[in-house]
C-alpha cells in the first residue's frame, strides 16, 4: 500500500485543534462546550420569573 | 390531630389562565426559525463525496496498490470476517463472537467482487488474456503473481507501476492497470454498485474498496475524522462536531482500547454498561448521595430554602436518608 498518496487539492484544513496530552478537541467544538457550560450554570443562578397576579 | 400536615384539594390552589397553546406555536416557530438561519449560515459543510473518480486523479497508484493487495487477498477486507467472509472470527468480548454468531450475510470475494469482476468488463484483448490468465491460475499461483507484485510496489518510493522491476507477477499488473482504467474513467463507482432492489442501491462494495486504499484514510486524518484522533466528535472544516460523543470516542485514546483489535465491541460493550448505570443510579449506593452531598438543589430551590432556613439545618444535621 502507498503510504502517503497526495490529497485532493481542496481538502478543507482543519479549524485548529487543542491538543492536550491524548485529549485534542477542535475548537468549534470547545465553543460548543464552553455554550452548554454557561447555559447550564445560567439556567442555576438566573432568577425564575415571579409570578404574575 | 395535633400536629398533622393535611395537603389541601389540588383545586384550591390558586390559579392562573396560562395558553399552552401559545408557548408551543412560539417555540416551535422562533426554533424552526433559527434552524434555519443557523443553518445558512454556519451549517455542515457537505462536502463532496470522494469518488473512485477522484481517488484515481489525485492518486493514481494507491488505485493499483490497494488493487493489487485484493488479489493478494492482504487487504483489510480480505481478512475482515464477518460478515463479508470467513477469513477471521472478527470481534470478540472474551468468548462472545457476535460477528461469528450472525455470521457472513453480505458475502464479498475481495479479489473476484472488487477487482476481477469490474476489470473483466473492459473489452480489450490485453486486459481480457489476463483475466482469463488469472481465473485458469490455482490459487496458490494467484497469490504468489499478487504479491510478488505488491512486494514490488512497495520496493518503489511513490508507488508508481512503471518503475517496478520486472519479476514473476502473471497478470497482475494489467489488471491492477485495469482497474485503474476503469477508476479514472468513472465507470468503476457504477460497477460496485450493486442493487438487491429495484429502487435500492448498495455502494457496500465501492466502500470497501476506497477504505482498503490509503487516500480515504488519509483525508479522514488531515481533518481529524479518525478514530484515534477523537474523530467521531470531530465536523471537517470550520465547524463543530458532536461533542456529546466525547465518552465513546474518549475510550479508543486510551489503553487498553487504543491497542486492542477488539476496541469496537469492547467500547460498546463498556458504554452500555455505563448507560445502566447511569440509569439506575438513584438505585446505586453511594452514587445516589451524590445529589446530596453536591447540593445543587438548594441552588435551584435558594428561595424556598432562604425562608425555611430549618429544613437547611434539618439537612445538616440529620443523617441521609434514601
């Protein structure tokens, strides 16, 4: 087998990656992460509507 | 009865009109309305699909090599089992076989299925002898002719057929040629495509073919896609994947998956006895404190608790119950 054949040429690269030991995470998707973690610790500490008469 | 706490009739309570109606219409049109923004505008990429086509123009000897390797019968599919052949027992958790146990459903000959099939529809006189050539061979000759071949090919720095020295390789190489023939002028794809039903069609062949090369797995790597590469998370280009997958693809990192041929049903086997426990947690000693020991309930519930400062006294003080 061919090791290492050319690519097409208008492969899309990458979006940057955060390699970290064994963990690589792109960055679109820590983002991602990081948007759960502020929704999750929002839907905690934001008030609940009070009650209307 | 002194003392006794009687919960009055849930209808006097008091009440509020609420139109629930409203709140799903409105939730249901501003959601479907940013679907569709977000879609425009930041949606997959779609890619085009890679083609036997492609794979011939931007690697032409990979085409050859990976031909070669069926004939060989040393490509991954040659020797994958289950359920294409019986080459192996394919995956196994300890004694349970279940690519064995359901056995060889959708049966591929490597050599004959992806390779000689195809190139015996080519009408030239050269390509038609080798074919007849390699159908009269035994099998023990077919397997010597491929991978003296193969073997040479790799002796070749880029891979490239005409620099081969000449050896005892039968017809081989006209038929790998062929192959790469029918590749680069786009008829291949069509020829293993095969149709079980009418408005069916099965492009299991054409994909066996494309992941034994190089070049698929070569563009999967340079966009992160593969499996060591937390690939099943991972979206090609600029754009988020599937975070959500991070505990399945995290166990193929890491010994002693990373190394094992069996990683597939070890990892699923392993998630779905993590899935039971995480549903039966509330059942778990000691997993089912958790919620009282991390107290985030009394974040949710703070105002409740800021005007009944003894049930959080109540808590600290009194041993937890389940």
């Amino acid at each position: 087998m061919v090791s290492s054949p050319p690519l097409p040429p208008a492969i899309p690269l990458d979006a940057g990656f955060v390699h970290w030991g064994f963990v690589n995470l792109s960055v679109p998707n820590i983002i991602v992460i990081v948007a759960m973690l502020v929704v999750f610790v929002l839907a905690l500490v934001v008030p609940f509507p009070q009650d209307r008469p | 009865m002194a003392g006794r706490v009687v919960t009055p009739d849930s209808h006097a309570f008091p009440t509020r009109r609420y139109d629930l109606v409203k709140e799903f219409v409105t939730a249901l049109v501003v959601m479907a309305l940013l679907v569709v923004v977000f879609a425009a505008a930041v949606g997959s990429p779609d890619e085009k699909a890679i083609t036997m086509k492609s794979w011939a123009a931007n690697a032409p000897f990979d085409v050859v090599a990976t031909a070669t390797s069926e004939l060989a019968g040393t490509s991954t599919t040659a020797g994958y089992g289950p359920p294409y052949n019986r080459a192996s027992d394919g995956q196994a958790l300890g004694p349970i076989t279940l690519q064995k146990w359901f056995g060889v459903t959708h049966p591929v000959n490597a050599a004959t299925d992806l390779v000689i099939n195809p190139v015996s529809t080519l009408s030239d006189s050269a390509t038609q002898a080798a074919v007849a050539q390699w159908k009269q061979a035994s099998a023990d000759q077919q397997s010597t002719w491929a991978n003296n071949y193969a073997n040479a090919l790799g002796k070749v720095s880029d891979g490239d057929p005409a620099k081969v020295a000449t050896g005892d390789y039968g017809p081989v190489p006209v038929i790998a040629a062929g192959e790469l023939t029918l590749a680069k002028g786009g008829s291949l794809d069509g020829l293993l495509t095969t149709s079980s039903t009418f408005y069916g069609t099965d492009p299991t062949n054409a994909l066996l073919l494309l992941a034994d090369g190089s070049y698929m797995a070569n563009i999967a790597n340079a966009e992160n896609l593969s499996g060591d590469q937390w690939g099943m998370m991972n979206e090609s280009g600029h754009y988020p994947g599937q975070p959500w997958l991070w505990l399945y693809t995290f166990w193929y990192q890491i010994p002693p998956f990373s190394t094992s041929d069996n990683a597939d049903v070890q990892v699923m086997a392993l998630m779905m006895l993590l899935s039971l426990v995480f549903a039966f947690v509330p059942w778990i000693p000691g997993l089912n404190k958790i919620p009282h020991g991390l107290k985030l309930y009394r974040l949710v519930w703070r105002n409740w608790y800021a005007q009944h400062p003894e049930a959080v006294t109540a808590t600290q003080t009194t041993p937890t119950r389940v």
